[in-house]
C-alpha cells in the first residue's frame, strides 16, 4: 500500500486520498501555514496530468467559519445511495483558520454531519508562541469524532482512510486534521516507509451496533406491542433519512400517523394521508396533542430532545400508563447506545440504524397474513384536530405580508407548478427557520437544512451553497431572516464570484423576533438587543452584482414569488420581503407540558423562572 505514495510530499498524499474519498469541491481559505496543501488544487499543477484526474474544485469563501457552514449544507443534502459517503471538505490556515472554524465544527457534532477538517499548523522545529500557532487538536478535540497533528508524512494515508471511515461510519460527525507546514512539504522515502510504525488510532468512536435480527425475542415482543396498539404514534428522526420507502411501507401497513423531527421533515412525505407535519415547541398542534395521547411511542432515529418533549416528567403520559399495564409504551432506536434511557426510558431500545429496524419489522409484518389495524378511531381524532387546530396565518389591513405568508405563498407557487419535490430549502434560526418548518410541505428526506441542537445563526447562506453544489439540478432556496442573514452576508462574494444560482429570500422584520416575543413574555416586554438597523439589502445586491427583487405587500405578491423562483434559473437573485413582527405560534411555553401550547398571539401567563434558552 505504501509503496505508491514514495516519492510524494505530505500534501501531495492528502490530495490522493481526497480524490480516493470522491470529493469534487473543496471549500476554504488561504493561509501561509496551509500553502502547500493549497497549491495541489491548482489547475495549474502538473500532478493533475500525472495522476490523469481534473483537479478538485477549489472555492474560496470570504471567512473560514462560512467555509465550514458550506461543506455542512455539502453533507447534509449530498443525495442518499450514492456510491461515495457524502462529506464536506475543509482547508484553512492555522491559528485564527483552526478558530474561525470551532461554530460549524460544533454544529456539525451536534447535528451528525460528516466533515473532514484540515489545518495548517506551524512547522515541527517553529519556536514556541510562532505566528498564527495554536494548539488545534485541543481546541477541537470536544467538537469534532476525532482530532489529530499528524508526526510524519508517513501516517498520512492511514491517518486519511482513518478520517473518512470515522467521518461516515457510525454516527456521522467532524474530523479535524492538524498538519504542520513541514510535514506537508516532506518527501515519502524508502526509508521512512521501513521504519513508519503504524500508528495506535483509538475507535473511540466505532459503532457497535447490534444486528436486529427478524428471529430475536425482542422482535417477536415489540411487533406484539405495536399490533395490539390502537392509538400508536411514529415519530421520525434523522435516523430516517435514507429509508423513507421503509417508513411509508411500515405506517401504512399498521395504519400509524407519523410526525417528524426537524432534521427528519420530508422523510415521510406530507400530502400522505398518514402524515402529522412537524412536532414539538413549535410543532403542529395536532402532533402534539397526538404524542400526549398515544398508547405506543415508536421513536425511530431521533433522541427525545428537549425540543420535541416538553416538560420531561409530562412526556408522554398514556403511553407509559400503557406500559404500566403491558398493552403499549415506548420503543426507541438509535444508532448511539448512549441514547439508551438518557432523556426518556423505554420499554424497548433497539441499538440500530433506524433503516435496519424498518427493514426487520417490514419483513416480520409480512408474514403476518391476517393483521388487521385497529387504528380507525385515532386517525379520526387525527382528521378532527387538525381540522380544529390548523396553523394560523397573521393578516393585516391594508395588506402588509408576514414572515408566514411570506413562506405560505413561497410553498404554494411550488405546489401550484409541480415543482416541491425538486426545491431544498435552508434556513437560520429564529422565526423564519420555524414558519419554514411548519408552513412547507415537506415531501423528500434531507429536503429541509437547519441548525437543530446548536441552533446556530448565520448558516442558511453556507448552507444553501453547498447544497447547490452537491445538487445542482435542484432548486436551493435559503429562507432566511435579517438577523441571521447580517450574520453572514459577505458570502454573497462567493455567490457571486462562482455564479452558483441560488435563491435567498429574505425575510426582513428588522428584528430577532423569536428573543423579542421571549422578552415580551419573560421580562416584562423589556426588549433590549433584539432590533436590527439594516442596510438597503437591495443595494447590497447591487454591490455584488446579484439580481434583487422588493416587496412589503400583498398586492403583486404572487407574480413576484413566481418572477423569484422561476424566470431566473442560472443565476442568483435575492428577493427581499419586508414584514411585520409576528412571533411562531403554536409555541410550547418552556416548563410546560407538550400539549400547553401558546396559540393566539394574545396576552398569557408563562412561568417567569422558566424562561427559554
């Protein structure tokens, strides 16, 4: 194996196993510690001719923390199935590159995304305290799978298999590779091959996943639970996002309404007569009602985050009334064994991929020839809320828009031409991230990407970039709001500078609507840090040289969500919307049950010590 790479440079090897690894684009920024790696994306180089491959596209962003956000949207859209595991790709200097790079890192542990991360570092035999130094692998060791300084060129083809396998197997997460600038330049000889011991690299982070096998005892027990289950619920996690069939095969065969996580919406597609929309603090009301209500919980993929219980102690109380009397309960699958009971206990925790258990309970229903759902009555009470819960949209005189009409006639224009399932959205965090959530109809997995656990704002941009790079045939449109978007609207350059056509539609309330509604609950309506002073967006489109497009009313509303989405399809446009300040409602109050929600934008009592975070 390593006789190939004699004669190779530190850098020359990465780039070998970067073109081994299926990666096309490679976002990042320049940097002295990093200029040997930089100059093998070169088109230029003459290792392109030698190795027969064109070179990688290189792309350079205006910050390394947007470089991040980018190969992130990379990651999360890049199509299910294919030959090569998706990752997203990293090059930044040391020093300030390694730190600007700590948030997507972060957000990327958080949210299971496989990213490979390399740094320049100072030289081996630099002084201490040199230029741009810092001790990268300790810094990112907390919020990455694995974090690693390589000591010699020769680790480096075990060291890029090792970051690849970590990155995709298991649960999917951040890689960091340090790599100092003379180990990037030094040569692979003989002898350095002779005498390389194979370096010891802890599978801190393997999966030992348990194989569910369709002749297990707690197969035989859990298809028990979930056929004599007459009010069963799935909700849908990440876990599910590669077996959507699987799913749609599983709650149609025991007639089970099915609701999603954030990271799962579009997993089950929701014109389905089955589909619950969206659940939790900001879920649909009927989703909310339904999980309180039911006797089983079938969890596949998702950990019970706080954002989808509620109150702990209040989280589903029939079920486990049900478990109680061994007529339902909870079952749970997750890839992570540390999800075991680590917010909600049980009934069943299967240590699994959420596709292998679908795939094992499919088959086992299979055999069951006479199995008959005893679901009638609880997918009316489902039809009766929705009817009686449905998501309101804020109306003005005389007829100034919303954040959620905004996003309402943003999803219907793309029902009304067909073309939904060819749209991927991405979004910030705050009140637009959650309209989103609630207001489009999700049909294709991996279709909406958003800071979930980190909640982080500023990535809808990054996101949508990468997203139009790893599909270049979908429509990618970044609903995003102002305060999110001042965060990270330098990456209009790169936008701009490749031509990569994305849409961002802006939602412009000139304020952090979601802390501001906090305030006005929590602390009196004392608002402090939460109004934004904007520039003409219009003009900061100019300056790029991005096509814009301006409304505040509902008068010609539609033709220009057409104009936006259709009549510009090779380059990017921004279409900034102005609204009124509308907090998302349902909204679950923080220390309240799932089931408490916030309905009417009127004046309620909250718990004053249960402010959100």
């Amino acid at each position: 194996m390593m006789k190939k790479y004699e004669g190779l440079s530190g850098a020359a090897i990465v780039y070998l196993k970067l073109l081994t690894g299926g990666v096309e684009v490679v976002n990042g920024y320049s940097g002295g510690a990093v200029l040997p790696l930089l100059d093998q994306f070169h088109p230029d180089n003459p290792r392109h001719a030698e190795i027969g491959k064109k070179a990688i596209r290189w792309i350079t962003n205006s910050n390394e923390s947007s470089s991040g956000h980018i190969a992130e949207g990379y990651a999360k859209s890049y199509p299910v199935n294919t030959e090569t595991e998706p990752v997203g790709v990293v090059v930044a200097t040391s020093g300030p590159g390694v730190t600007n790079l700590i948030t997507p890192l972060q957000d990327g542990m958080c949210d299971g995304v496989p990213m490979i991360v390399l740094c320049g570092q100072a030289a081996t035999n630099a002084p201490e305290d040199a230029f741009q130094s810092a001790p990268a692998v300790e810094i990112t060791t907390p919020c990455t799978k694995w974090s690693y300084q390589i000591k010699s060129a020769a680790e480096l083809p075990f060291v890029m298999d090792y970051a690849f396998y970590i990155a995709t197997h298991g649960r999917p997460g951040p890689v960091f590779i340090d790599l100092p600038k003379d180990l990037q330049n030094q040569i692979l000889t003989p002898e350095m091959i002779e005498s390389y011991v194979e370096t010891t690299i802890p599978d801190k982070q393997a999966s030992d996943e348990r194989k569910l096998d369709l002749n297990d005892q707690i197969t035989t027990d859990m298809l028990n639970y979930i056929k004599r289950a007459k009010k069963p619920i799935i909700i849908a996690g990440q876990g599910c996002n590669d077996s959507a069939e699987e799913l749609k095969i599983f709650a149609e065969k025991l007639q089970i309404p099915v609701t999603t996580t954030l990271h799962a919406l579009g997993t089950f597609d929701e014109r389905h007569d089955l589909a619950l929309q969206f659940v939790g603090m900001h879920g649909h009301p009927t989703p909310n009602f339904m999980v309180q209500q039911a006797d089983l919980i079938i969890n596949v993929g998702s950990r019970f985050d706080d954002r989808i219980t509620g109150r702990m102690a209040d989280f589903v109380p029939e079920a486990k009334k049900a478990a109680e009397l061994g007529i339902g309960g909870i079952i749970h699958v997750d890839l992570r064994l540390s999800e075991n009971s680590k917010q909600i206990a049980p009934n069943f925790f299967v240590h699994s991929t959420g596709k292998k258990f679908l795939t094992t309970m499919n088959e086992a229903l299979a055999k069951e020839e006479d199995l008959v759902p005893q679901t009638s009555e609880w997918l009316q009470k489902k039809a009766d809320l929705q009817k009686e819960y449905p998501i309101t949209i804020p109306k003005f005189n005389p007829k100034p828009l919303s954040a959620q009409s905004a996003v309402q006639m943003l999803d219907r224009t793309l029902l009304a031409a067909g073309k939904m399932d060819d749209a991927i959205f991405t979004t910030g965090v705050g009140i637009h991230q959650m309209v989103a959530a609630q207001l489009i109809t999700w049909t294709q997995p991996r279709q909406m990407l958003s800071s979930g656990s980190l909640g982080t704002m500023g990535v809808s941009l990054g996101y949508c970039i990468g997203a139009k790079l790893a599909n270049d045939k979908k429509i990618c449109i970044s609903v995003d709001g102002d305060g999110s978007f001042n965060m990270t609207f330098t990456e209009l350059k790169t936008v701009a500078e490749q031509n990569i056509p994305i849409k961002i539609l802006l939602l412009d309330n000139e304020s952090q609507m979601m802390v501001e509604y906090w305030q006005r609950l929590f602390h009196d309506n004392r608002k402090l840090a939460v109004r934004n002073v904007n520039p003409d967006y219009q003009t900061l489109a100019k300056a790029f040289g991005i096509r814009s497009l301006y409304a505040d009313s509902e008068d010609g509303f539609e033709e220009k969500m057409r104009e936006f989405l259709f009549d510009y399809p090779d380059e990017p446009v921004l279409f900034h919307v102005k609204t009124r300040r509308t907090p998302c409602l349902p909204l679950v109050a923080p220390g309240q049950p799932l089931d408490d929600m916030i309905l009417e934008d009127i004046n309620v009592e909250v718990d004053q010590s249960a402010a959100p975070s």
